[in-house]
C-alpha cells in the first residue's frame, strides 16, 4: 500500500492519452520503462478497479468520513471535512487524503494499481500570483478593468503583513497540488509600506518548505522608479526571476532596458508582463525582442499576456511572430485573468483578451498558458487549476484538446527551463492520474479524483464521493 509521502516504484494498468494501457516503472524519480498492459474491462465496456468498481468519470470514490460533496463546488480537506468553495484549499504539507481502500492502493509498497484511470504528465503553472491569491475577500469587491483592479488591490497592499501573504500563498500552492500541478512560478510585488520586501520573504521562505513536494520559482516584480537597493534586497532574498510591465510605463523603452541591464548583471531569466491590452498602440514587445537579440542574452526571456497579438492584422502579426522566433522568446498566455479584464470598454462584440495562439504554435513559438490571478482584485473566479486553462484555451483560444493540454504541460516546462515530465522514458515522473475517459474529458471536469505524483514521490491522493439518485453505473453511450 502506497501512501501520500511515500515513493512510488510502478503504476499498473494504467490509461495512457493514445488509449493504450500500460504499467510505468519508475527508479530515482525518472522513468524508466512504460510497457503494454492488460486493460481490466468489464462486460458492458466500462473500465473496473481492483475491487470490481465501475470507474467511469461519472463515479468517484468515497472521502475518509464518506460525506457527500458536489465536485462542482467543494472539495475534501485533508482533515476529513467538506470545504466549501469559499475555504481555502489543502495545506500543501498535508495535501490529499489517503484512507483505508482508496484507489491506487492495491499491491505493495511503492505501487499504484490504476485500471480506469487516465495517466498525464504533471500540469505546470509559468504565471502566478500567489502573494494576491485568495485576496478578494479583503480588498474592495470591484468587479473592472485592469486599473480598477490594481487600485484595489494597491489599497489593500498597505495593510497586508508577510504572514497574510505566507498563509494565502501556503493555500494556493495547497490547492495546486492537489489538482495535479507540481511545477509553479509566481511573481511577487515589492509592497508599500515599511517593510517592502516582506512579500518576497514570504515567497521564497514558502517556496524553500515546500520544494520537497512541488518546484516554485518566484519572480520579483519589480515596479517603475523602484530603488536599487530593494532590487538588490530581493535578489539577496534569493528570487529566481526578474519581471516587470514595461508597457505599463511611461517610457516602455527605457524599462525594457532597465530589467534587461538587471538580468544581465546578475545572471537571472526574464519574465515580463508584456502588453496586456487590447490595443495595438503599444507594441513592447518588438523593443524585447530587438534588445535579447542585440545583447544575445543567453537565459530564458518569458512574454506574458501578450494580449495586443490578437489584434494585430495578419500581416504585422506574422512580423511580430517572426521576430519572437528569431529572439527566442516564450509567449505565456493567461486566459481566465484577461477574458475577465479586457474588453469591457466594448458595448459589443467585446474581442478576447487572448494572443494569437494557433499562429503562435504553428510559427514554433513556446506558448504556455496559465491561471495568472486567483479570487483576486484582478480576477475574483478561478480554482489553481491548469486543466480549467487549458479548458478555456479550447473554449476561447479554439485550440485542439491535445495543444492546450500541451501549454499547461510541456509548453510550461519549457518556458521555465524545466525537464520534460510525464509517462515517458526518460522523463522526470511527475505524473497526474485522473478518473476519465478521454483526455478531453479530464480537461472538461472540475473536482474529480486525482493522484498526483512528483519526482517519482506519491504527494497527493483527493477523492471525492458523489452521491445521486440518478444511477451512473451503466455503461455510458458512445
């Protein structure tokens, strides 16, 4: 039996996305061997567990104190009771539930039996937020554009304590986890008030007690006319990135050239916020790219937002495209926060505050996509989830499931100079199994069961028990 902490040595009978069931072993956190396996199928077609369970997407198993929970709404704490959507998620220390009899726990050891289950690659988050998450409650409630939200959210920066930020932060990355992603960067502000650095302390004392479970990269965001001798505080903190809004700024030119100087001198990558509006008037990037390029800047430079790319018309776009390539530069596209910032100036036919994503991936640009805000000033929805990103990336960015599963996936691995991951030989054995048929069906459904593995190491199991009167167990139409 194989619970939550423990290493995991094989995953038997297990789906694979091409429909293929395998056994996965795996040695030192790498895998090493995914060989063909029996698929256990029962006579109406449904797949069955161990114990002869149906496990259809619309069965789940049961939670330690078998409570009733709507997966559309609630979630299972590590201490045995419902949460509510309101509550924050799973400390990431404790995250899962591991009960007598769950799934996944038969054989010995270091195995996971998974009939029924859909094996993933672990999902990345390359764009957060973790200072701000789960901030909506305390700020002023204004539901507006992207001002309205930093002037909400500066006003409650005044009052907010490291700790405030640690004990959001700590839940946010809890949640995370237990949806299968173990891979986040977050940026963090330098804050107002008199100790402006206590948010970045929180950020990398938070990432440094957790780096056992999950990988957490933290990027300094560094305003307009900040003092040097807080950037240097920051970095001495030990943040990983540097990151800014040059488009935000008076003189966008000369703050690309400010964060590039920084990265520069002190060796770090590069991850900016980078034209996060709708019009096609201020086109920062262009500058990024042509200054990466004359300084041949050799660690990763990471475009985020983007949002102006899908505005531009075909032929400056295809411009603009070709010289991200030619710089090198990783797009990373953030749908939830920015279908729910931009636009609202637009009576009608409000546009999607999306780049061009298609021409992106079909140019061979790095694109990967992620959640941004959480239940914040910026953006007052979201459950720290990258299938829920990729789900809108089909639904708003129309991509194919296949290509927005890859942007939360291998897409964010790239652009965070991380090793790929997932059931493949040689990658790392950072894996999510989730209850599902299909892949689309895994990035269609909120509050399912999930395991969730890191670094060949079991660090999270959620189960959720659904309870109805209408019968589920027969074999769904197909």
């Amino acid at each position: 039996m194989t619970r939550v902490g423990q290493p995991v040595h094989r995953i038997t009978g297990v789906s694979l996305v091409d429909g293929t069931v395998a056994d996965v072993t795996v040695e030192n956190g790498i895998v090493t061997a995914v060989d063909p396996a029996a698929a256990s199928v029962d006579p109406a077609g449904a797949s069955v567990d161990p114990t002869g369970a149906p496990m259809g997407p619309a069965t789940a198993p049961v939670d330690p104190a078998g409570a009733a929970v709507d997966p559309a709404t609630a979630s299972v704490d590590p201490t045995d009771a419902p949460v509510g959507p309101a509550t924050a998620p799973v400390d990431p220390v404790r995250a899962g539930v591991d009960p007598a009899g769950a799934a996944g726990e038969t054989g010995g050891d270091g195995d996971l039996s998974l009939p029924g289950w859909l094996l993933l690659s672990a999902t990345t988050e390359p764009h957060a937020h973790l200072d701000k998450a789960f901030s909506w409650r305390g700020c002023e409630q204004t539901y507006g554009d992207l001002r309205a939200a930093i002037a909400s959210w500066c006003a409650y920066a005044e009052t907010m304590t490291g700790e405030d930020v640690y004990r959001r932060a700590r839940c946010a990355l809890g949640a995370y986890l237990a949806n299968g992603c173990t891979t986040v960067r977050t940026h963090a502000d330098i804050l107002p008030g008199p100790e402006p650095l206590r948010g970045i302390e929180a950020m990398t004392r938070l990432r440094d007690e957790v780096r056992e479970l999950m990988d957490v990269q933290v990027a300094v965001l560094i305003p307009e006319g900040t003092p040097g001798r807080l950037i240097a505080g920051a970095i001495a903190l030990g943040v990983d990135v540097l990151g800014g809004c040059p488009h935000l700024c008076a003189d966008p030119v000369a703050e690309t050239t400010c964060l590039l100087d920084l990265a520069e001198r002190f060796g770090l990558p590069v991850d900016l916020h980078t034209d996060e509006q709708l019009g096609t008037d201020v086109l920062s990037i262009r500058e990024l790219c042509r200054q990466v390029r004359a300084r041949g800047l050799r660690q990763r430079v990471i475009a985020s937002h983007c949002v102006s790319l899908g505005s531009l018309e075909p032929e400056q776009l295809a411009d603009v495209i070709a010289e991200v390539r030619a710089a090198g530069i990783g797009i990373v596209s953030l749908p939830i926060t920015n279908l729910y910032l931009q636009g609202r100036e637009h009576a009608r036919f409000r546009p999607r505050g999306l780049p061009a994503l298609r021409a992106l991936l079909d140019a061979g640009v790095d694109v990967a996509a992620g959640g941004d805000n959480l239940r914040d000033p910026f953006n007052p929805m979201g459950r720290a989830d990258p299938f829920e990103t990729a789900s809108l990336l089909i639904t708003a960015g129309h991509l194919d499931a296949a290509s927005a599963l890859a942007t939360v996936t291998d897409g964010g691995r790239t652009a965070l100079s991380l090793p790929q991951g997932g059931p493949a030989v040689g990658a790392c054995a950072n894996f999510v199994a989730v209850r599902a048929d299909s892949l689309a069906d895994a990035l269609a459904g909120p509050g399912d069961a999930r395991i969730v593995v890191h670094n060949g190491r079991l660090v999270s199991r959620t189960v959720v028990d659904r309870q109805t009167a209408l019968t589920t167990s027969v074999a769904r139409p197909r």
